[in-house]
C-alpha cells in the first residue's frame, strides 16, 4: 500500500513550530485590542461569485488558483451552487458586514481574523496552498470617519508596532496610490496606449494583460521587461486631486508618527478591489516571496457585492511568512520546558505519582509524568530533555513526604517537604 502523506503544498505543525505560531498569535491579539480590534471569524467557503465580483475575474487568483467545486443539490430545497475555499478573508469580511448590517450601528468596524487560506499556486518558499493570514479591516459609513487618511496611517502605524514588538527588525514598508476607480480607468487607458508601442517586446503574459488589464504588467517578475516596465508612465501622474490630497495626508500622518516608508510606484497588488493607498511590508530574509503582508484602501468593495457605502481599508500578513522570517532572525521560541518530571521508583508507585502530579498540575505547574518501569537512568534521561527538574518519589519518599529533587541548570540535589514543592518547583 502507498503511505498517504500531506496534499502538495500543505504542511503538518508540530508543537515544535506552533509554540512560535502561538507566541505571533498571541502578539498580534494583544496588539490589536490596543486599537480597539474586534475578532470576526467567518466561514472557511464562500459562494464562488463573492471572490469573483470583489477579488476580480482577471486576477491570477481568481482566474487559476481558487479550489472551487459544484456543491450538488441534497433536497428538493437546495440548489446546487459553485462554492469555493476562500483565498482570502476581505471578501467574506465584508459581505458579513453588509449581512449582518453592521453599518447601521453608525461605527466605524475594526475587525480582525487569524485562519487558514488556499490558493492554488506552485509550492516553494514561503509560499503554500494553505497558508495562514492574520489580517484586519477598517470599514464603516462615510460618517464614521472610514474614509478618513488618519485611518490608513493608523493601520500602517498598528503595522509597524506589531513587527516590532515580534522583534522583526529590518522590514520595508512600500507604499503606493491606486488612486479611484476613475483614476485608475484613466490611468489604464495611459498605460495602454504606451503599451502598444513596446509590448511586442515583452513576455507572453504581459501581452495578454496589455489587452485584458493592463495594470498587471506592473508585477511582471520576467527579468527582460524590467527595464521596459521602468519606462512605462507611473500611476501618480494620473491621480486627480482629491486621491492627491488623500495620499499626501497619508505620508504626512506617517512622517508625524516616525513610521519609515518608501514610495514604490509599481505597487498596484493583485486584487482588483483597490483603491487609494496599497501598501506591503517586506523582508530581504524571504527570498523571492518576499512581501511579509500586504493591504490597502477599498472604497468601493461593498458597493461592488450589493452592500451600502462602506469605505475601508485593511491588510493581511502571511503568518507562515511571519514564522520564516522570524527563524531567520534566530527569534524562534525556545524548546518550551516543564517545571518538573516525576519519576515513580518502581510500578507500584504510579498511583502515588498520578496523585503528586494531579496536585502539582492544580497548582499551576508544568509537569511531565515518567513510568515506574523505567530504570532511573532513563528517567533522568527523559526528563533531562524536556524538564527544569526531576522529582525521585520512591517508598522512603511516600512515605516521609520529603521529596528529593534535582534541578539541571544547577546539578543541586534538594530534600524539599511535599507541601513546599509547588512553590519550590515554581522558583
Ligand atoms: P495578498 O497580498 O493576496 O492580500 O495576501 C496577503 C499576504 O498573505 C501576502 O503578503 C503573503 O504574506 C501571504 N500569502 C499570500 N499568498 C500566500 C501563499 N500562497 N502562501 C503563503 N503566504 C501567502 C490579501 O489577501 C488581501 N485580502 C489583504 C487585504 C486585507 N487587503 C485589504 N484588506
């Protein structure tokens, strides 16, 4: 028989590696509740149609890479329906907005998720067909303020700290304007026409985009077109004043706060619901798939799935990403250790055992529990590679209630009475 293993592209994590997936977990919860972020967990598939009208028909990911498949009719009541993975959470976030009508509370929305995604790309480096994002939106009525540049730098400042306090040293943030959807119609009629002078030139895929969305040209990755993408016209010429206005208050903002930034003009993400400001965060220790996460501004997302006005703005991060970097850094968790392992001298002292580590455990403490079949040898050894100490219970011990412990970092043997052992072992 063939030995079944995990699908291409996907990955078990031991407790090795999620020690370090729940410490950026754990950093990033308690980051955004300082912004005042709520949690939204929405459902991991979605009625196909929800990807293409927000993520857009043209895009790689809706085009190729989404896991989609017909769900059959089980009762005379259902329909049958072209459902999909989610290849991301924005989409899902929103159209939970607009079903649970969330702008009606006339409040600004701050939800954040932390879950798995699936696209399906080719697998390499940082990149998979389920990965895992944690990501956040900003999004609410116009009268909230959702439109407000204060609260794409807000973002971009949340962003920063929360690198930093993972100790990710040494990101880029590279930040761009889309401009609005008019800008960018003019814009990629601009683009077009300059196009048609050069795209002869050029890769397969860019003549293809040149024609079906030519903004795509700009994240060609084909060495030969760099130096014609260069010469192409950049989109901040074809902002108009209002967009303008809004991306100058964005930097402002960021200057102010000392968040760093390079503007990249090529920036232009591969979603389609952009507007105004995009961004992504970098990391040279990547390699190819460098971006750490990425976001921007979509004023007109829930408009385009049937919702009222609803500007907003939010990003994600490759959590997979997040871990990689931060192992490059030498930032990965230390093997996490117990406080203690018991070691029952002998099979008729389990229970004692049990009963000793049931006490400790209740007081707080971490504990491994040995076998009394074991030789002391190996108990030592066992508990010398996961434990602080090693606690001896044998007759004399049971029955004395002075327990002999030995502490690793130290080599110090200990008699410690059995009602001061919680407390000892916590030192
Ligand atoms: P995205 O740029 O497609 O944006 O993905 C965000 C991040 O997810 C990337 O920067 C990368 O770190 C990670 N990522 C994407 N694909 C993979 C993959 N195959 N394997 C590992 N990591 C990956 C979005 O998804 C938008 N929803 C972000 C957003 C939120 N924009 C506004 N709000």
């Amino acid at each position: 028989m063939t030995t079944l293993k995990a699908v291409r592209g996907t990955r078990d994590l031991l407790p090795s590696e999620t020690a370090l997936w729940n410490r950026i977990e754990a950093t990033a919860r308690a980051v955004f509740a300082r912004y005042n972020f709520g949690e939204i967990r929405t459902p991991i598939f979605e009625d196909t149609a929800l990807f293409s009208r927000s993520v857009g028909e043209e895009t790689d990911i809706v085009s190729k890479e989404m896991y989609t498949w017909e769900d059959r009719a089980r009762a005379q009541s259902e329909k049958t329906q072209s459902l999909t993975l989610r290849p991301e959470n924005t989409a899902g976030v929103v159209r939970a907005y607009i079903e649970h009508q969330l702008g009606e509370t006339g409040l600004l929305q701050k939800l954040f998720y932390i879950g798995p995604q699936f696209r399906r790309e080719r697998p390499q480096k940082g990149r998979y067909r389920q990965f895992s994002q944690i990501g956040a939106e900003v999004i609410g009525p116009p009268s909230a303020g959702s439109e407000s540049p204060l609260r794409d730098a807000e973002v971009l400042e949340m962003l920063a700290t929360f690198l930093d306090e993972l100790g990710i040293t040494g990101w880029i943030l590279e930040l761009n304007s889309v401009g609005s959807a008019a800008d960018r119609a003019r814009y990629n009629e601009v683009l077009r026409t300059a196009l048609d002078l050069v795209v002869s030139g050029m890769c397969a895929d860019c003549q293809r985009r040149a024609v079906t969305n030519p903004l795509r040209v700009l994240d060609c990755k084909v060495p030969a077109d760099q130096p014609i993408i260069a010469t192409l016209p950049v989109i901040a010429d074809s902002l108009d004043e209002a967009s303008r206005v809004h991306f100058a208050a964005v930097t402002a903002a960021l200057d102010a706060a000392g968040v760093p930034y390079t503007l990249n003009h090529r920036l232009v993400r591969g979603l389609d619901y952009y507007t105004r400001t995009t961004f992504e965060f970098t990391h040279g220790g990547l390699g190819a798939q460098n971006a750490l996460l990425g976001g921007g501004r979509y004023d007109g997302l829930s408009e385009a799935i049937g919702g009222p006005k609803a500007p907003g703005i939010g990003f994600a991060m490759g959590e997979d990403r997040l871990v990689l970097t931060l192992a490059a850094l030498n930032q990965g968790a230390a093997p996490p250790q117990v406080d203690a392992f018991i070691a029952p001298l002998g099979e008729s002292l389990n229970p004692a055992a049990l009963t000793l580590a049931r006490e400790l455990r209740r007081a707080g403490l971490r504990i491994e529990l040995g076998e009394g079949s074991f030789r002391l040898k190996k108990s030592f050894e066992a508990a010398d590679k996961t434990a602080r100490n090693i606690v001896i219970l044998g007759e004399d011990e049971l029955q004395s209630g002075i327990l002999t412990v030995k502490t690793f970092a130290t080599g110090a043997q200990t008699k410690v009475p059995r009602p001061e052992l919680a407390v000892f072992l916590k030192q």
